[in-house]
C-alpha cells in the first residue's frame, strides 16, 4: 500500500543517518556478555549486556547471523548455528541496550557493530534477541561467569544464609540461617508466610547442599519484606524461576504477622565436620564426574556392569544435571553442558536422552533410552557445574611475583602459637605436578599447567619465610592443608627463591591408550641381534641384552601397537621447547620427552620382571577425530604434539615398541603401560594414564585379556582383576 511505501522511504532515508555510529563504551571496561532465559542449553539464550552498571538485552530488528556470530564467539564459541527473535528466551528485564545492529561478522566485540546506540530503542521485551552457538568452544578461552546465568536472574540473583546463632558465623559451610536474596542494589530477607520445605529445597540446592532439613528457629518479627509469597516445586534450580512476588515500594506492610524465612541445610558428606557421620553417608559410588578443574565439575560418568562410561548429551538439562549433583553431595546443578565441554570419555557410552523430573534419588532412576552406536559419540559426552558450599578456601592461599594472574610464587596464611595470621612461603622441594593442581584448585584458576620447586625469576615480595614442607597431595584434595606435610618446617633450601610455584591453566590435554587395540595386536618375535643395534643404543633392551654374544643370537620381544589419544580440551606438548630436543641419529629424528611411556610387565607382587622402553618419543598427530585437522609432525624437525581430538599411533613394527621378555619365565603377569609416568606435562586427568592387562604366558605364546585403562572398572572390578587365578604362584593354567 501507498503507505507502506512511504514508510520504507522514511525508513530508508533515515537508516544511513542513525547507524553511523558505532556503540563503544569505555575503553578500560570490558564489555560482559551473558546468556540467560530459560528452557536453555548453555550454548543457547537470550543476549543480555551489562553496561553502565546494569544488564540489558538487544532488540531483534535487523538482528542477523553476522550479529550473533560476533555475541558467540565474545561468549567463547567457534561460532553461531542461529539466532532468534520475539523473546523466544522470555522477556529480559530493565533497558534496551541495543536496536538496528548491524556487524559485518569480523568485529571482535557487538559494541564495534553500527547501531543506534547505547539505550536508544523504539523496542519492548517482546522484541528480545537470542542467539544458538555452534557447541563448540574456542581453544584456550577462558570460561567466564558471564555466561553461566542459567535462569533469568534479572531480580533475584543471588542467595545467602545469615547464621542465626552467632557461633555459627565462625563455621563453614554455614548450612542454617535467615535467607536473604540480592535484590537491586542490596540484600532483602523473605517472609515465611506460606513457606514450604519445598522452598528450602531450592535454596538448599543454590548454596550447595544436597538435602534439606526442617528448623524450629523463628526469627525476628519485622513489618516490610521486599519478597513474599515464594512457591517453588521444589525442583527448581534457582530461586528466580520459583513464581513469588515483590512488594511495592511505597507499601507499609507486605506480609502480617509473618516473620523472616529460616533454613536449614544438610552438607553433603565431603562438607561435614562430623567423620563418623561423613563414613556413614558416603556418596554414590554409581556416578562421578571426570575431568573437571573445579570442585563439583566434570564429564558424567556412569556404572554399569562393573564398567564406568558416559552419557549422551540429547536432552541433557537442568533438571537431570541437578540429580547427579545432589546424588553427589553438591547442590543442583549451576550449569548442564553438551558436546564434551569437560573432555571425551573413552569407554561406552551407556545413556541417551535422560530425562529427570528432579526428585529422583539417582540419575538410574530417570528415564533414558539406551545407546546404539548411530545415536552418540564421545563428542557429545554430557557434563555439569554444580553449585558447592562456600567453605572460604581461597582465603588462605594466593600467588604473588607471576606475569600473569594465573601464575606466581604460592603464599599460604599461617597461624602462630599466638593466634596471629601471617603469609608465607612453600618450600620447593619434590613439589609436583600433583600438589600444583590442588593449589590451583584452591585457588579457583583451573588445571596446573606446572609445579615449580624455584622461583628465584619472579618478582620477590616482603614474604620470605617458610611456613610449609613435605607438602605430598594425591591430587583429590580440596586444599594444600589438607595434604599431608611436616609438623614442623624443614627445608633443604630455605632461601625464598626456591620457594615452590605454580602456573595455572583454564584448560588441559588428557592422554589415554586405547586399551583394546593393545589386546588385539600382541604377539611374540624372536629379533635376531643383529638387528637390534639402534635398539641397544637407545637403551630399549633389558640389561642381560649387554652380555649378549653380539651380533649372533636373538632376544624375545613382546610386541603392540600403541595409540594415544587426546580427550582433553588442550593440545599436549613436551614441556622442552625445539632447541632441547635431542637428535638421534639412528631412528633419524628429534625425542621431545625423555621418559613419554613406560612399559612393564609385573608379578604379582607387583614387582617388575620386564621393563620396556622408556619411550622418549617423538609426538605427532597420526589420525584425527572427523572435522579435527592435524597440527603436528615430527618429519623435518615439524612442531611436536598430540592436537585435542587426535592420537599418536606407534605400530607394533616399530623400533622400541615392545617389552624385552627374554629372561621372563612362563606364569602369569600384569602387563602395565603408563603414559606421562612424570606428570611432566599438565593433563587434567593423570588416573587414567595408566593401562593393564592380565597377561598369560606359556613360553612360546602369549595372551593379553581384561585390558582396561586405570580407573575403567569398579573397585570390586579391579579386585578381582588383581587376584587374577594363578597370579598369586605364577602358574600356567
């Protein structure tokens, strides 16, 4: 119609005018982008800023591919599948940040994309935009809480407990006290007219504890609550998605007689200060996450018939998220995430489009469809971020002298005889890899990507004394103090510059063998000496090889092939840079790792009968998952590495693949396998690194069954596994 055209014209005249600006706010801020609405899959939402102070959303005129290109990968993704318009997320809340962007698809921030500026908008919250991310992260991005508002946060965004009981304050996790939401600028109480167990659940579940309690506590009588009529079901898992109301501001009285809502919470056992009681209710065995850095995060992984392996991620949400933290000992869940964002399993993958109502009691008792191999890979392994109690752990540790904020010389506060706190220093010695990944765990920045027993190269600060030696972790800990260590300080080298370290890193590569291609590819060969000198060179050969009658005879090799993949989410590489490698003219290229794997043979005892080569080998990518490129290569002096979805595959006909087993009598073995013996590498798994079989030798043949990696089976599993028959008298049966 006549008038429609004389609106495109308008239109058309005007757009040039008002998008010639670009919207950058100030240049020392950091724009923060988030993801929020609700249902969602963490890679999907409404696009919410904050600037100035306050979150807003971004309208869906003109909104394109290009615009939700730039908003993906600000959030951390490769890249977006889609976007959408008409608040398909729910209506945001407050301002408009943004109206008529237009980005060409380069711009490293939405702010450098034309619009008509920062609060200027003729749009309502219907008019919402939200953007699908391709779920794929960017390598080496640095995962921001930014993007973990999960639920519309908008009024409601956080909750905490103030103790009732003074003593209480002293104690964390503090489980029991008034609950009080952050509101707008400030922190309100809720009244308790009508306020359920159900309600508790839910802050229970925020605050990190698995199971509520009910409370005889009465609080305080006060006339005006900013929050009422709470009525959660109980299976929610953030306050803000419970239906509740706000009073007005200028109303005298919103809740008669009502007083200020209590709670109390039940930790999960890791959390109780109470050890009889931490015994009694252990956590599930049926369940466990895997390659998180944090406490409470990681890929799901499931029991079934002895074997653990992982969940397909159809599906996957809060809700059945929510069941397996609180089957845990957490709370519920903070973040659900797809496509393997924890790392890839190795093992089968049991459970596909898992569907939870929420209260069930473990994540067996939801419903799931079993797997066929079309349905899933372990790209698509499902994994969560769970809420845990505050217990105020990274107040009594902290790094000082780094270049960066993940890096520096490790301070720990000290209490004297006195009561007074100080900082001070970790001696350096035998500090590993292992204690490094608790200290970067206490310390919230990740994985360890090193420990360091020196530190002489960084800034020196006013602390100089040591506080702690003999610190030994198993690498589970929550804390360095509770690692084993002196009672009192002895340090070889007490001189602050070689005090221990750490550098610490968002993301980390996980090796893992794969252990059936081990058990299909042994055999036996007799390899005359004579061809066996690049062998000997390299110290490949068991030690009676050197009285051998050179070049006549043969030694007796247990050969396989080897592939070593990489499930983590960062590329492995040897700690030396290129110019320490060392050439080895023999096999004709540069060994990057002096001890990459060692290859074993046990008795039952676990004492060794054959040591294999301490492969220092050359690392490179042989083949790749679909859709992976190759990065590294090891012909003409080519970078070393293993890339994140590939695997380096040393075939059972090359050099030094094997055991020397010429001096072993038939009987029954463990043949054992460990990757990254050192911890010389930071991996975000090092349970996983080694694999066994039982290993079944008559003297001319050999047979390898039940091979598995590490942590592969149950308990009960592994028992049997190591009380293999006729392990314990080294017969052939």
């Amino acid at each position: 119609s006549h008038s429609d055209w004389d609106f495109t014209l308008l239109f058309g005249l005007w757009l040039p005018c008002c998008l010639t600006q670009t919207t950058t706010p100030n240049p020392t801020e950091r724009l923060k982008v988030r993801l929020a609405g609700y249902p969602r899959k963490h890679n999907e939402g409404r696009i919410e800023l904050f600037y100035k102070g306050e979150w807003g959303t971004i309208c869906d005129d003109d909104f394109s591919i290009s615009n939700a290109n730039v908003l993906c990968r600000q959030l951390g993704f490769v890249s977006a599948t889609g976007w959408t318009h008409s608040a398909k997320y729910g209506k945001g809340q407050g301002k408009i940040w943004l109206d008529n962007v237009l980005c060409n698809g380069g711009e490293k921030s939405i702010e450098f994309c034309k619009s008509r500026g920062w609060g200027n908008s003729d749009c309502t919250h219907d008019e919402d935009a939200g953007v699908v991310c391709k779920d794929e992260r960017i390598p080496g991005f640095v995962d921001s809480n930014i993007i973990d508002a999960q639920v519309d946060e908008s009024k409601i965004e956080e909750v905490r407990l103030r103790p009732v009981v003074a003593m209480a304050k002293k104690k964390l996790p503090i489980t029991e006290g008034v609950v009080e939401v952050k509101y707008k600028d400030g922190w309100a109480q809720i009244c308790d007219l009508g306020w359920t167990i159900k309600n508790t659940r839910v802050v229970c579940g925020m605050l990190g504890f698995p199971h509520e309690r009910k409370n005889n506590y009465s609080h305080i009588n006060i006339n005006y609550f900013h929050v009422h009529s709470v009525a959660c079901t109980g299976m929610e898992v953030h306050l803000a998605a419970c239906p509740l109301e706000f009073s007005k501001p200028n109303a005298t009285s919103s809740c008669e007689g009502g007083m200020a809502a209590v709670v109390s919470c039940m930790p999960g056992p890791q959390f109780m200060q109470n050890s009889g009681l931490k015994k009694k209710l252990k956590n599930s065995s049926n369940v466990r996450l895997k390659g998180g850095a944090r406490l409470g995060e990681g890929r799901v992984e499931v029991l079934k018939d002895n074997e653990w392996g992982t969940m397909c991620d159809d599906r996957w949400n809060l809700l059945s998220a929510s069941v397996v933290c609180r089957e845990l000992g957490y709370g519920s869940a903070k973040e659900a995430l797809t496509g393997a964002r924890m790392g890839q399993g190795m093992g089968p993958i049991y459970m596909n489009e898992v569907k939870c109502l929420g209260h069930e009691k473990s994540i067996w008792n939801c419903p799931f469809k079993n797997i066929t191999s079309e349905d899933c890979q372990h790209t698509e392994d499902a994994a969560v971020r769970c809420n845990v109690p505050y217990m105020g752990l990274e107040n009594s540790i902290r790094i000082t002298g780094g270049r960066t904020r993940y890096e520096g010389r490790v301070e720990v506060l000290s209490t004297d005889s006195n009561g007074t706190q100080s900082w001070g220093l970790i001696c350096g010695e035998n500090w590993s890899t292992t204690e490094a990944m608790v200290a970067c765990r206490q310390l919230g920045l990740g994985y360890a990507n090193q420990g360091l027993q020196e530190t002489w190269y960084w800034d020196s600060s006013n602390v100089t004394e040591m506080v702690m030696s003999g610190v030994k972790c198993t690498g589970n800990e929550m804390a360095l103090s509770h690692c084993q260590h002196h009672k009192t300080v002895s340090c070889q080298r007490a001189a602050a510059k070689f005090a221990a370290g750490v550098i610490c890193s968002e993301t980390a590569s996980d090796l893992v063998l794969n252990a059936p291609l081990v058990q299909q590819t042994v055999y036996i060969e007799d390899r005359p000496l004579h061809m066996l000198y690049c062998a000997a060179e390299e110290d490949c050969l068991s030690k009676s090889a050197a009285k051998a009658n050179w070049p006549y005879g043969h030694r007796r090799l247990l050969r396989f092939s080897s592939q070593i993949h990489n499930i983590g989410r960062a590329d492995f590489k040897p700690k030396a840079g290129r110019h320490s490698w060392v050439w080895h003219a023999c096999h004709g290229h540069y060994h990057s790792m002096d001890v990459f794997t060692h290859y074993d043979l046990l008795n039952a005892n676990g004492t060794k009968v054959a040591e294999g080569h301490k492969a220092s080998f050359c690392l490179e990518d042989t083949d790749c998952q679909e859709g992976v490129s190759k990065r590294y290569e090891c012909a003409n002096f080519g970078d070393q590495g293993i890339t994140v979805g590939c695997w380096d595959l040393y075939r059972h006909d090359i050099d030094c693949q094997w055991l020397d087993i010429t001096d072993v009598k038939p009987g029954n073995y463990i043949m054992q396998v460990v990757i990254n013996p050192n911890h010389e590498v930071a991996e975000s798994d090092f349970t996983n690194n080694a694999m066994k079989c039982n290993c079944k030798y008559d003297g001319h043949r050999i047979w390898l069954h039940n091979c598995h990696i590490g942590d592969a089976f149950s308990e009960e599993a592994e028992r049997r596994f190591e009380k293999y028959p006729g392990q314990l008298n080294n017969q052939v049966y």
